[in-house]
C-alpha cells in the first residue's frame, strides 16, 4: 500500500516508506517529492538510459562530487558544473591545468573540492584512455546485470552490490578515482542500468532495460 503526501505514513521509518502518491495521482519514490528539482530529475531523467562517452563522463563526475552531499546540491549545481568543465568533453577537462583546478577552487557555482576537481581531470583522461580498449560505454555497460532489484520500500535498495564493486574495481584499474562501489552503484542506478524505482512509483520500469517489473 502507497503512502499520500497529504495523508498518515503507514511507517515513521524513513528506510521503511514506499511510494509517495502525490496530488496528481502518481505514485513517486520518496525522495522525489522533497524538492521540485529532485521530482522533474526523478519524472524524466533519473533511471533511463544514457550512453555515449561525454554523457557517461558527466555522470560519472557529478556521482564523484555528489559523495557526502545530497543529490539536490549538485542538480542545482549542474548548470555550473557544465560550465566550469567545458559541457564535461573528455579532451577539454584532461587538458586542464593546475592553475585550472585553482580557479575552480575559487568558483562558487559548483563544489569546491581540489580532491573532487582533480579526480575529474584524472577521470577525464582515464576516459581518453580507454578509447584504446572499447571505451567508456562499452566498459560500463558491459556491467549491466541480468536482473534488477524489484524494491517496496527504501530499505529494500541496495546501496552496493557484487556488480557495482566489480565495475568500481575495473574503473579503478583504468585510473579512475572517486569510483567505489556506493558511487559505482548510483551512476547504475542513474543511468538506467539496474532499475531501483519503488514498486508503486509511476517510473518504475521506465527503462525498458529489465521490464516493467
């Protein structure tokens, strides 16, 4: 059973809620229904497909800054961050300099995090890197699992798995920084890799990568 944003909550269990049904009649994950930034990301962005390497790239960096903050900070961000690194092109961020990574440390609109900013020029050109062994879609796809988590309550998402600990560990030996197996599992979850919408929430199997399951 759904819970109402306007009604009693079946649990005051955070971890134990399932979907939110809002005024528009539509069941959505709870954390979709905190900020009108976190609903439009969930209604048309969150779990679909992304491929391509400068798209990935961008993923891949954005989870990295998100580790330790909300994912609000950052998707309000996001338009300075694709200023600040160039729309996130590979050859443009791995061509920064350190007086690059100085500026960035002096510009307000993103995080200011010289780990963070230099592990994004590391990625960058860990990702030029790869071009030479099938590139960055085909090394992250190439993790897709067979099945998909099939969630009631938030409790029931993983944070990890087998799967995102095996694509952290082969992004790592590629170069990459900032990949562990929570942030590896997000970037999954994000681009439509394993599908971690509540059941009940309208966006589940919106992917069509795992069915509507």
């Amino acid at each position: 059973m759904t819970t109402s944003t306007t009604g009693s909550e079946t649990s005051t269990d955070p971890a134990e809620r399932e979907a939110v049904v809002g005024e528009d009649g539509l069941g959505r994950c709870p954390w979709a229904v905190t900020h009108p930034l976190n609903r439009e990301y969930h209604d048309t962005e969150w779990g679909l497909p992304v491929r391509g390497e400068q798209a990935l790239f961008e993923r891949i960096t954005l989870e990295a800054f998100q580790s330790g903050l909300s994912w609000l900070t950052i998707l309000a961000k996001r338009p300075a961050f694709r200023t600040a690194f160039a729309g996130f092109a590979p050859e443009a961020v791995a061509a920064f300099t350190d007086e690059d990574v100085q500026r960035l440390m002096g510009d307000a609109g993103i995080v200011r995090n010289r780990r963070k900013i230099e592990a994004a020029r590391t990625n960058a050109r860990a990702v030029l890197g790869l071009r030479e062994h099938g590139g960055l879609d085909r090394l992250i796809w190439s993790h897709k699992p067979g099945s998909t988590p099939v969630p009631r309550t938030v409790s029931e998402v993983p944070t990890q798995t087998p799967g995102s600990k095996a694509l952290a560990a082969e992004l790592r030996s590629y170069g990459f920084r900032f990949v562990g197996p929570t942030t590896s599992y997000a970037l999954m979850e994000a681009i439509g890799m394993v599908d971690t919408h509540l059941v009940g929430c309208h966006r589940r199997g919106s992917s069509g990568e795992h069915g509507t399951r």
